[in-house]
C-alpha cells in the first residue's frame, strides 16, 4: 500500500479528539450531530452537500467520509460528480471573481 501524508486510519479516531479537551470536543460533536439531523433539508441532501464541500476544502478525511456515507443513503456516482463539479464550479467563479479587485487595483495605480 502506497504511504500518504494523511492515513486513512486516523479518520476512525476522530472521536478521540475529546480526550484532550473533553468539554470543547463534546460540544463540538453536539454541534456536529445537529447540523447533520434530518431538517429542512435530508440526511441525504446534507451528506451530498458535505461531500462537495470536502472537494472545495480538499479534505481528504471528509471525500472519505461523505463519500461513504453517500453511498449509505443511495447518492449515485452521477449525484457525487455532479455535485463535485459544483463545488469546483463555485471555488473556480470565487477565484476569477477576485480578478475584479486586480484590474480595479491595476486601473488605479496605471492612471
């Protein structure tokens, strides 16, 4: 098996974050659990929306948690591509949309 910077393997000890800091850790997997409850949007809707978001942030922990957990709540290949192909559609139009200070900046000092 290829060795990477990140192990697979830590993403099982997550959990134990709050050894070091029980009550910081705990409140953190409350808030956690509740933002990942059923509400105006599914289970389902969140874990795509996660899934896309660990894209965006390049959390390698995250593709494979959501990935995973997609898989559970029947996300198909096809809903996982398409919702990658958001998130980077969403990173990419955040990038060039920065490109409006940069010719603002450029027309203001080349005057």
């Amino acid at each position: 098996m290829e060795k990477t910077y990140y192990d697979p393997s830590d993403l099982k000890k997550f959990g134990k974050i709050v050894e070091w800091d029980e009550e910081l850790g705990n409140k953190f997997f409350e808030y956690y659990s509740a933002v990942f409850a059923e509400g105006a949007l599914s289970a389902r809707e969140k874990s795509l929306i996660a899934l896309a978001v660990a894209h965006v942030i390049q959390c390698p922990y995250c593709i494979d948690a959501y990935t995973g957990d997609g898989l559970k709540r029947g996300i198909s290949q096809e809903e996982m591509m398409e919702a990658l192909h958001v998130g980077a559609a969403i990173r990419g139009g955040a990038s060039l949309v920065h490109g409006v200070q940069m010719m603002n900046k450029y027309n203001k000092l080349s005057m």
